[in-house]
C-alpha cells in the first residue's frame, strides 16, 4: 500500500523539495466495516493516507465508493472499525462521544451538501453558532463581530440579518462556509458542497475554498464535478472503499477500476534526487515507471558522448513501456529532471505490468501505440553511428 509525504507541483509551480515533518492528518490501516444481515460488509478497507497543512483535496469515487464513510473518520463523526487516526497530533478515534464534539468545534469546520443552516435563525446567528458551541468569545457582541467579519469575508454580509429561506442555494452555501470558519478551525471538510448549486455558482464556492487554502487552511472536499476535481493540488480516487493512485489512473484512463485497484496495491514509489539515473539505455527492462512527482528526462546519447533531451515527462505520465511490450533493451537513457529537487516514480515490475496488460486490452493497445510512436520517434533522432 502506498503511504508517503507528498509536495505537489500543481500545488506550488516548482517543487521546492521540502518534505513535511509530519502530516496534519494521518489514516493508517483504517478500515471500517458496518453490519448487515449477510455479514459485515466493508466501506472502507485498510485505508493508509496522509494529508499535509495547506493541501487542497478532492475526494472523487462513485456512488457507494466510501466517500461520506471517510469524511466521517476525519470529523470524528463516525469511528473506525479499525486503525488510527491522528490529526494535528491527537489520535482522535481515541476520543469519546463529547470530547470528539469538542474537538470538532475547534478543529474542523464542515460543510453539507444541503447547507444544513437552522431555519429559524438569522444568518448571522447561524455563523455564531460554533462559537456559542465552544464559548469561543467573552461576549455576544465579540461573536457577532466575528460573524459579521466572516460573513464579509465569503461576500454576503449584505444578508446577515435575513433568515436562510431568504437567500439563494449559492449564497446558503456561503453563510454554512462562514459557519464552518466560525472558530477558525485549521481543517474544512466538505461533502459534496457544490452539489446542489449551479454549475456558476459552484465555481464561486469553489473559488471561496482555493482562496481559504491559500490562506492556509486544509480542505477536504467531495465532489462529483470532474472539471472542478482538475483544479485541486491533490485528488483521491475512491472504489469501493479503496484508494485508487491518482497517477496510475492518469496514465491509463481507460482501465476499469477493479484492474486500477489492483495495480495500485503493487506499485512501489521510489525517489531519485536531481540528475539521477532512473533507467540506462542498453539495460533488459525491468520495470515500468510513471511519474509521481518532479519530472524526468528521456535522452539519447551521441556518439560524442553528449545527449540528446527527448522528451521531459511529468506527474501521471509513464515510461518504460517501449522495451517491456516489444522486447529487446532500454533505447533511452531516463534520468530525474535536474530542475526538481525531488522526483518521484511509481513502479511496477514487468509481471505485473505485463498482466495488467493482458487484463486491460483497452490499455494495452494504447500504450502499445504510444510505445511505437515514441519508438520512432526516437529512431529518427539517433545519431546514424559510421
Ligand atoms: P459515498 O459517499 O461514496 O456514496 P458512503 O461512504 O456513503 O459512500 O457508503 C459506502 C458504502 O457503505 C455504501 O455501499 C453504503 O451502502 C455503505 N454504508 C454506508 N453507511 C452504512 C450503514 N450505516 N450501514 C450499512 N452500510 C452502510
Ligand atoms: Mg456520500
């Protein structure tokens, strides 16, 4: 099973290499089972996962994949049948019924696909809610300066004082987001939160959650929407109730997720610092490779010993294909790009490979395609040796 620190690209442009002391949240060997008639039936099974302060995380799975059942384990909200869950430091499935409700208040803020506000309140009441909850601030005025604050912050103070039924979905939506910020709680988490908006009006509620994580918060957010799904530093697939690599599933798109599930429980990560070998040309294959994080290069040697930049191949692409699927030696020399401090590569040794192949003919032909072109590619280019 995979279980690493990540520092993501698409997070902060270039890689800066720092890998974090310790994550802000951290699953091992989660597993939870809930009872039915036929037996205990498993939603999510042995789950590893470590989250990092100031990522921003889509979870994305099909119905029934376990995505509420995990959200639960990190709000406290449900317990799991196994394994540990530690946030911030506090293994918190240790915690009891209140003192989860607790630590909740002050740690994560949540918000639902249905807004959940009470009806009966005014906005502003709804966002001083967790505040009145964790007796966070002296007086009321303290809390409904807060709440007006944050209320301005998510663009909607003008509706402080209507009830929920007031408003619209999109800006119900804003006032629960203020809500969960009541505390300033380092952690949100959100299920489904654009679920019952417009497709413009979830980009607005989205927009509001990248503006939080560039503020430092850690979000946590399900979601059915692809398009907005892209726009996250990190994304984890969920089917049935594992976690499917994200980088596996990128490189091979059309491959079912049971094939997927499978493959990511045999893939190997293996770091590499600047200009490091990763594969030489003339070797027997191995291995296949995709790209985790930094880059790689492909290159080809000239005869005057100098070389030739191929291709540069970046998270959720692969290499190693060509001499795996047509037989024969390494025709490349692959090494970690020297402009990451950091290169990560996922790997899955040639049986492996080959089976998955042999599983995934949809995949198979792809990539035998791709492994052509590039072999090609690569021919024209070689240097005719006299
Ligand atoms: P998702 O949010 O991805 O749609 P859930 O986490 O809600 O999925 O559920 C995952 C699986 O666990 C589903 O198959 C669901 O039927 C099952 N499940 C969820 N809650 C319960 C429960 N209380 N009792 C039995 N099965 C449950
Ligand atoms: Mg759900």
């Amino acid at each position: 099973m995979l279980n690493r620190f990540r520092n993501r690209d698409k997070t902060h442009g270039q890689s800066d290499g720092r890998i974090a002391s310790s994550p802000l949240i951290h699953l091992q060997q989660v597993v939870k089972t809930y009872p039915t008639p036929t037996g205990d039936f498993y939603a999510l099974k042995t789950l590893d996962l470590q989250v990092n302060q100031g990522e921003f995380v889509a979870v994305i799975g099909k119905s029934g994949s376990g995505k509420t059942t995990l959200i639960n384990m990190l709000t406290g909200i449900d317990k799991p049948t196994a394994g540990e869950i530690v946030i911030g430091g506090k293994p918190i499935h240790h915690l009891g019924e209140g003192a989860v409700a607790a630590w909740r208040g002050l740690n994560v803020g949540v918000v639902f696909q249905f807004f959940q506000l009470l009806p009966t309140l005014t906005n502003v009441e709804n966002v001083m809610l967790p505040m009145d909850f964790c007796n966070t601030f002296r007086s009321n005025r303290e809390r409904q300066e807060r709440a007006l604050h944050l209320l301005d912050l998510v663009e909607i103070k003008e509706h402080a004082f209507k009830k929920p039924s007031e408003i619209s979905g999109g800006q119900q939506q804003r006032v629960a987001i203020a809500r969960a910020l009541a505390n300033d709680p380092p952690i949100l988490v959100a299920d489904e939160p654009t679920g019952n908006l417009d497709s413009k009006t979830a980009n607005a509620i989205f927009d509001l959650f990248g503006k939080l994580v560039a503020q430092g918060k850690t979000i946590f957010m399900v979601t059915h929407d692809k398009d907005l799904a892209q726009r996250v530093t990190r994304t984890i697939i969920l089917s049935d109730g594992e976690i499917i690599d994200e980088y596996l599933a990128a490189a091979f798109p059309m491959m079912d997720e049971a094939h997927l599930r499978e493959a990511t429980r045999q893939l190997q990560p293996q770091l590499f610092k600047p200009g490091e070998v990763i594969l030489h040309e003339g070797e027997p294959p191995e291995k296949f490779y995709i790209v985790s994080q930094g880059a790689v290069e492909v290159l080809l040697r000239e005869p005057d010993g100098s070389q030739i930049v191929m291709a540069r191949l970046r998270p959720g692409q692969y290499f190693g294909e060509i001499a795996l699927l047509r037989g024969g030696a390494r025709i490349a020399t692959v090494i970690a790009d020297p402009g990451h401090e950091h290169t990560e590569v996922l790997t899955l040794d040639k049986a492996a490979f080959l089976k998955l192949m042999d599983l995934s003919p949809e995949s198979r032909e792809e990539t035998d395609r791709v492994a052509g072109e590039r072999a090609r590619e690569t021919e024209g280019k070689r240097p005719s040796v006299s």
